[in-house]
C-alpha cells in the first residue's frame, strides 16, 4: 500500500541548495535520487535524534497520528 505524500515547501540558503543539487546525482548511483527523497531522510533522520523522539513521546504524539488512522515506520529501523 502507497503512503499518501503531502506537499512541504522550505527556504533554504543557496548554499545548502547547491550542495544538495550538486550531491544528488552520487548518491547511491544506479538511483535517481528526488529532492523530495532527500528531504524524506533528512526529516526522518531528524525525527530519529533522541531530543525530538523524546518530545514525540511526552506529547503522544504518536498516538495522535493513530487517532488520525496513520502509523509511521520512522522508528522501525533507526539504521537504514
């Protein structure tokens, strides 16, 4: 079953957009990486450092996005 995406829109420096244009094509070659997709393991990443999952916990917020009939596979496998 496919995940249903939202739109995020984000400003960033030029600096941080040219590196991550410029970097894109290297990554893992033989995969066309989006910047949809590097944004996705950025932010999964970021939800994955110890400080937000612990807000994440104290505010339920998982539970929260149960009651919304959504779950999430960001804390699965914190390595991939």
């Amino acid at each position: 079953m496919k995940t249903k995406t939202v739109q995020f829109r984000a400003q960033l420096p030029q600096d941080i957009d040219f590196l991550v244009r410029a970097i894109a094509p290297f990554k893992d070659a033989g995969r066309d990486w989006t910047l949809s997709d590097i944004v996705v393991e950025a932010l999964t990443e970021w939800l994955r450092k110890p400080e937000n999952r612990e807000l994440i916990e104290v505010h339920n917020i998982l539970e929260g996005l149960e009651r919304r009939g959504l779950t999430t596979h960001v804390y699965d496998n914190p390595e991939d």
